[in-house]
C-alpha cells in the first residue's frame, strides 16, 4: 500500500525547516517535533504526514466507535486530533460554553505522504498512487528556505476572566473541596484576539524556538491551525506497552544558574506540587488498570523534575500492559481526557469545570498524535498552545493550574500569568 524509500539526511536540523516550509502547500498538515529532548519513548524525533486521501470528522456523539472503524479499516498511518469535549461522548457530560474557535470535535487523515525522521536516517512512505512523485518532492524540499509573509495585524490580546473574577471562581472550587466533593481541579482560562490576522508557519516557528518542547505541533486542516509547545505527553502504545506521563507542577526558569537550580529544588521539595502530582498519578494508574495485565500498572518514575526552556515541570511516567482482550482505542476511551487536565474524582470535576469556565475548550486539553498501522499510537497533551481559525480570524490559548486544599488563589493566578508568557510573546 505505500513505498518506502530510505534518505539519510546531512543536516537533520535544517531539513526539519525545510520540511515543515514545503509542507504549507497542503490542505492537510501535521508536524510534529521532539526539538531533540532526551526522552526513553520515543520513536522518531520529527513526524510530517500531508494530504489527505481519507479523513474522518465529526461531533462527539459515537465519536470513539466511528474512530475506532475508521482506524480498523484503513489500517494505516492515521493523523489527528481528539478535543477535551470527547467527554460527553464517554459520560453523561455537555458542554455549554461559549466556542469562539469552533473545531470539529474529532478530526483524523490518512496522508499521501509522510516523513520520519530519527537521527540522521529518513523514512520516506507515499501511498502507491503517489510513490513517483517521492524524488521530485525530495529535490523540492532541498531547496526551500523560509520567507515569511507580513501578513500579520497587531493582535490585541483580551483575557477571558478578568483576575478579581477568576480569583472568586478559584474560592469556589476551594469551596467544592473543603465540602469533600472533589479533591482537586484543573481551573483553565481564555486569552483571545478578534480579527486577529497572522502567519500561522511564522507564529510556529518563533513559539518552538523560545519552548523547544518534546511534542511541538504544527497543524492544519484547512483554515483551522494549532500551533502547539506541548511538554507533555498524554499516552503511548508500542506493542503491549502503553505509557502515560502527566505533568502536575511547575515552576519559573531563571537566567542566573544558581536562581535557576533554587527554583528547581523548591519545586522537588514544594508539598502542594508534589501531593497534586501523586493525585493524579493514581488517578492515571487507575485508569491504565481498566485495560491493563493484572499487576502490570507501575509507577517508573513519580515527581521527577525536568527542565524546559520556559519552565520546570514535575513528570511522573506510569506504565501498563494491554490485556489482550482490549483494543488500541480502548486504551484512549478509558483514560480520556488526560487526568492532569481535569482533577479526581474526573467526572465530577468536570462538571464543575462546565459550570466555571467560560469558554469550551474545544482541542486545548484534548490530545493530538497518531496511529501507526498495526495499531500503535503516541499523543499529547494540547497545552501551551495557540489555536487559530482563519476563515473567522479568531485566535485563542488557554492556560490552567491544578486546585488543591491547599491552594492559594493569588499564586495559582501568577502561575496561569507564568504559563501563558510564551503564547503572548509569540502574538504580541
């Protein structure tokens, strides 16, 4: 069903550039790059799949099911996304807010043409009906380099919820915990611009250089763009092995080496980090044991620090093995949305999410990756991101922060400022 042709690539830093610019002629686009951090899974260090032959769309109702025969019956290489209001197709959830961004639900694409890279060795796989078209395109990517459009309008970015506003939602929730009916809650917020015109390849390119993520997203179906610095990965299956690894805790990076490690140790050390962090650990060891081996659920790594260009992150990695008698999308039913994304218990906290924010997430917070064609997949977490509509020139990101009894309003706010720094800089 594809060719498979083998390049081995000089300079993979500068074919990446080349790729990702040769790419914008294409309805259909997603990229996605590790910017080289050293990470145990991994497969490839950059994914490019174009154009479209098959795709699947639709609203959450079924959305699963329809993914699932979908998936089964192409058994190919399959590209997309799933948004965070996937959730009412799982519960009896609604999602009522206002959606300024208005994405499909559920979005996935079989490519023409895809592009793997890892190290210094390409794999180039076509479809057949396009396989002589593999050396051209080669040629064709060698040559290009980046001219930027001017395209761009100043973009005057609005907040959602103004601070007095979000710190009286923040008491609310404090009051949902201290009452006992949840223990903890992802709070997110909108920022956004109207009319906002801008060169999505261009906004990419500067949000990867200042974030340099493992997940980085370039994405494009059509005039809906998501420009993704995602440092986290939601779940992974290679063979019987699935892996998933939230990202609870955060904190500043600073220029002066000696600030810089004081802010890292803090965090390691900080209990409200930590027993958010182990919170929703066992919130994803016990959604891996719904299709998991009996005792193959572990914690390989819990409360680790790792180091980004804007931030410090505590990563815990839980691992499983897939019980035979489930399949690949059962995995994702079952542990979608991403615990760190909402709180414990989920259900719950997600319906005082709907009643408290003010925006419908739409794909923040959903998960965007792909399946290989024996029934793999790798995902991640779309946070630190920038949503684009072009046709409606709307232009979003959302920011959150985990609450927890022991959570201070004020701070959970400077940590929302904190995280939405690079997405500014980026539009402003």
């Amino acid at each position: 069903m594809r060719t498979s042709i083998y390049k081995t690539i000089s300079d993979p830093k500068l074919f990446k550039e080349q790729l990702l610019l040769w790419s914008q002629q294409f309805r259909e686009i997603i990229y996605l790059d590790s910017n080289d951090y050293p990470q145990n899974y991994s497969s490839y260090d950059c994914v490019l799949a174009v154009d479209a032959l098959t795709s699947i769309k639709t609203d959450f109702h079924n959305a699963f099911e329809d993914l699932k025969q979908y998936q089964q019956s192409t058994k190919d290489w399959l590209f997309g996304y799933l948004s965070y209001d996937l959730k009412n197709d799982i519960e009896e959830l609604q999602s009522h807010n206002f959606d300024g961004l208005e994405f499909p639900d559920l979005y996935f694409f079989q490519p023409k043409k895809l592009f793997l890279l890892k190290g210094n060795e390409l794999e180039i796989q076509y479809l057949n009906m396009c396989g002589d078209e593999v050396e051209e395109d080669f040629e064709e990517i060698s040559v290009q380099y980046s001219v930027f459009s001017n395209k761009d309008s100043q973009t005057a970015i609005q907040q959602r919820i103004r601070k007095e506003n979000y710190l009286q939602k923040v008491a609310k929730i404090l009051e949902y915990i201290h009452r006992g009916d949840i223990y903890e809650a992802n709070f997110c917020m909108e920022f956004f611009a109207e009319n906002a015109i801008l060169d999505p390849f261009k906004k990419f390119i500067k949000l990867n250089e200042i974030s340099q993520p493992p997940f980085a997203v370039f994405f494009k179906n059509n005039t809906h763009f998501l420009l993704s610095a995602t440092p986290e990965r939601y779940v992974r299956k290679e063979g019987e092995l699935i892996v998933s690894q939230p990202i609870k805790g955060t904190s500043k990076r600073f220029l002066d080496p000696i600030e810089d490690e004081k802010s890292k140790n803090e965090l390691a050390a900080d209990a409200k980090e930590r027993s958010e962090n182990i919170m929703i650990t066992d919130l994803v060891r016990n959604d891996l044991s719904r299709t998991a081996q009996k005792g193959s659920v572990e914690v390989k790594e819990l409360c680790k620090i790792y180091s980004f260009m804007q931030v410090h992150q505590m990563i815990s990695t839980v691992i499983s093995k897939l019980d035979a008698q489930y399949s690949a999308l059962d995995v994702l039913k079952t542990t979608f949305p991403m615990g760190s994304m909402t709180g414990a218990p989920k259900i719950s906290v997600m319906k005082i999410i709907e009643e408290l924010e003010e925006t419908k997430r739409g794909l923040y917070s959903g998960a965007v990756g792909y399946f290989t064609p024996n029934g793999d997949f790798d995902f991640n977490v779309v946070i630190r991101s920038i949503l684009y509509n072009q046709e409606k020139k709307y232009v979003s990101f959302s920011v959150g922060s985990a609450i927890t009894s022991q959570s201070i309003p004020e701070k959970e706010y400077e940590e929302c400022l904190l995280k939405a720094k690079a997405m500014r800089e980026v539009l402003s």
